[in-house]
C-alpha cells in the first residue's frame, strides 16, 4: 500500500496493529478522523490516555474499575454470597446485560493453556481461593467458555477448593460447546445463569 503522507503512514500502521483491524480499515478509520472537526480527534486521544494512565483494577474481584472497588463490588444489593467466575471484563459485562445475575464476580484474566504458556500461577486463583477459605462465599459458580481450556480451568479451580464447604455450579449448557461467553445473545446467557448446575454433574455428563 503507497502513502502520500508518511504520517498518514504511521497513523495507519499503529491503528493497523488493534485486533480484527486490517490496513485498509485502518486506512478508512484514519481518514474518517481526517474529515472529522480536530476537536473530534483531540477528545479520542484524550479518552486513550485517561483509560491507559487511569484505569484500575478492582482489589476485589479483579474487574477493570475507575476506583479501587468496582461498582459492582460496592452495590450493597449485590449477593457477597454468590460469585461467578469468568475470564475477564468482556464476560462480566455479557453477564450484567442479562439482568439475570445478583452476586459478585471474580475475573481471572484468562484460562489455563499450556500451548500459549498460561498456567495456574498467571491467573488471578490464588486470590479466589483465599476469598473463599474467609468463608463468606457460599455458592461458585463457574461461567469459562465450554472450550477445553474452560473446562481445565475450571476442574482446576474445583480440586482446589474442594475441601472447601461450598456449593459450586457451572452455567447450563445453553452455550454451544467451543462458544465464548461474551457472543452469547443476552436471553440464552441470561437462562444458562438460572438454570446453573452443580459443578460435580457437568464432569460426569
């Protein structure tokens, strides 16, 4: 692809590096902003550096927040009880949009794959199961992606925790087996939190 502009060039090779982003939509999104008033593009690169200087994490649940605890953390309506565990923020917010869920979250950060060099001590465990061990959770449920990476992860977690006096359940396989969580459409996810199962039936089946 021949530039005319070597900034036009370099803005199109960095926006070119985003996921699912190609050159040529690259190329159509920076010349958008071109055509755009430059406070346009002032107030997006404003918001970037804000996110990336800014943003916490939840010292809780590990969710991605603007202060210490996030607004899920601290709702008092929320169920302390009941926590749902899922890969990261993408799946916490599938999961809100079904208006289904009333507990707590816990965000891993990612799933165990040894083929991509994740093992149990990348992810965001250690701290689940000390949560659990205080003794205020009383259900778990599990909420991965039914790939085989999920369901490691969450066997995983589960002889952890196993000596621990709590219920744990898994999502109702509404989700197609090798789905990920966050392209579920809101009904199907919102029915697979209800009709949760226990964690011990989704091994055996």
């Amino acid at each position: 692809m021949d530039f005319s502009s070597k900034l036009l060039e370099n803005a199109v090779n960095e926006v070119s590096r985003l996921p699912g982003i190609g050159k040529r939509t690259a190329l159509r999104l920076v010349l958008h902003l071109l055509k755009q008033p430059v406070e346009h593009t002032k107030y997006l690169s404003e918001a970037l550096l804000h996110l990336r200087n800014d943003v916490k994490t939840c010292e809780k649940c590990h969710n991605i927040s603007d202060t210490v605890l996030c607004d899920i953390c601290q709702n008092p309506r929320r169920n302390p009880a009941l926590v749902c565990v899922v890969e990261d923020i993408r799946d916490v917010m599938a999961i809100e949009s079904t208006s289904q869920f009333k507990g707590l979250y816990h965000v891993l950060g990612g799933k165990i794959s040894p083929i991509e060099g994740i093992g149990p001590q990348n992810l965001k465990i250690d701290s689940l199961v000390h949560k659990i061990g205080e003794g205020e959770i009383k259900e778990l449920i599990f909420a991965l992606s039914s790939t085989m990476e999920g369901d490691t992860t969450n066997f995983y977690i589960f002889k952890q925790i196993e000596k621990f006096n709590i219920i744990t359940s898994t999502i109702a396989r509404g989700i197609s087996v090798g789905d990920e969580l966050e392209y579920a459409d809101e009904v199907t996810l919102g029915r697979s939190i209800v009709n949760r199962i226990p964690f011990e039936q989704s091994i055996r089946s």
